[in-house]
C-alpha cells in the first residue's frame, strides 16, 4: 500500500510530500510518529518544496547576468557603499512601495552585480523579476513590432514586479526607442519597481533620450522620489584581473 501510496504522489506532482513520506519510511522514524504529527511533516514539506520551486522559476524567469548574493557584496570604502542601505533594501520593501533604484558610477564597479544580488534577494522574497541589458531589450521591442508581438511584450514587463535595466545609456536612443522606454516607464509609473544601472550620471540621462518633451516625461517618472546608489572607486574586474596576473607571476617565478 505505502508504494502504491508513494506512486500516487508521483502521479500528483507531489514531490514535497513524496519525499517527506518516502524518507519516514525509510528511516523507520514513521512509526515512531502520531498520525498527527505525520501529516504536519509531509505538509510543511510540500509547501517548501513549492515555495522553492516557485524561487527557482522566477530566477530561471529572470535571466539574470550574475548570480549575485546580498551576502558577497564587497563594502570596500572606496565603493561609497554602505552595508546598512543595502540590507534595507535588500528587504525589497521599496518593491512593496512601487519605488525605483538607480545605480550609478564608472565602468566595472559593480553596478550590474548589486542590481542582480536585490533581483535575487527580490525572487526569494517571492516577487517576480526581469533582468534585461536596455539596449538589447529596447532592440527587442523594436523587432516585435514586425511580428505583431510588441503589446504582448510589453504587457509581460508591465506585470513584473520588478524590472531591472542594465547599462542604460551606452548609446543614445533612437525614436523607437524613447519610444518603448516611454511606454515602459509610463506602465510601470506607481505599479511596479526598476533598477536602472549606468556609468552616466543622471544628469546626462536627457541627452542619452534625446527629444526633450519625451525625455522630462521619462525622468520625471523614473527619477522623482527614487532611491539612488552612487559607486565609486576603481573597477572591479580590472584589480582582479592585476590581482590574477600578480599570483600567476609568482607561481611562474617559483
């Protein structure tokens, strides 16, 4: 009957109580316990199981560049990064609040990693995330509006709870996409939270847009009561690039 019942499961999709059940009876440990506290066990153990395959759908769903973590973010002073801001918001309730982050500072210092360590620590939290370099997503859009996908697209960013565009200003936009930003941006305006990530200050974000009306109505929405985070220091990738080349010189010496 148990293997009958474990089959069943299977059938079900119920892998956390499959597990929960199989170990038990396994161990021996099943008929050591109340019928009460059996089911309390298989129970906790599905909703665990779902709530880490919900986790694992929304990173998968994410596509995020880096496999950030809150817990490996480098507080070197130079960053101008303080520990205490990034665990609040780490806490994702600027999310809650349908608030934006804007990430800023020179090329390799980190910017990319920070935005997808909250996209992450966001997905744990049960939120659903799309991480998107701007350039490549704007490109996207662009090329939806041949195949009649557009709207739909742009109704799937609509319903993320968080959006995060990456390197936002290495080239200024054309119409199409001041566009599709300005469509985003409007869409998401007091529903949803965006992290945007540039090497440029904001200040010059209106000349990356382009065309003033539409860049004031883009800032306004993105920029007016957004948290922001500004890098400094040198770049990341090219100390740890010295750092290697050092330890290899030694070893070679050696």
């Amino acid at each position: 009957m148990n293997e009958t019942t474990l089959e069943k499961m299977k059938k079900l999709r119920l892998w956390g109580l499959y597990r929960a059940f199989k170990t038990n009876l396994e161990s021996g440990q099943i008929h050591q316990l109340t019928t009460d506290e059996l089911i309390s066990i298989m129970v906790d153990s599905e909703l665990d199981d779902r709530q880490n395959r919900k986790i694992e759908h929304h990173i998968r769903k994410a596509r995020f560049r880096y496999k950030g973590n809150i817990e490996n973010i480098n507080y070197d002073p130079e960053r101008n990064l303080d520990k205490n801001l990034i665990m609040r918001y780490a806490e994702c309730t600027f999310i809650e609040k349908h608030e934006n982050l804007l990430i800023t500072g020179s090329t390799g210092v980190g910017k990319s990693y920070i935005a997808s360590a909250l996209g992450h620590q966001a997905c744990m939290l049960g939120y659903s995330v799309i991480y998107a370099n701007t350039s490549k997503l704007l490109s996207k859009l662009k090329l939806s509006k041949a195949d009649g996908s557009y709207m739909k697209e742009l109704s799937r960013i609509e319903r993320q709870n968080l959006l995060i565009l990456d390197d936002f200003g290495l080239q200024p936009l054309d119409a199409q996409a001041r566009q599709a930003l300005m469509e985003i941006i409007e869409d998401r305006h007091g529903n949803q939270s965006t992290i945007i990530t540039s090497q440029l200050p904001v200040k010059q974000w209106y000349d990356i847009i382009g065309e003033q009306t539409i860049a004031d109505a883009i800032l306004d929405r993105i920029v007016h009561g957004a948290n922001r985070i500004e890098l400094r220091g040198e770049s990341l990738r090219r100390r740890a690039a010295e750092k290697n080349n050092y330890t290899n010189n030694l070893m070679e010496e050696y």
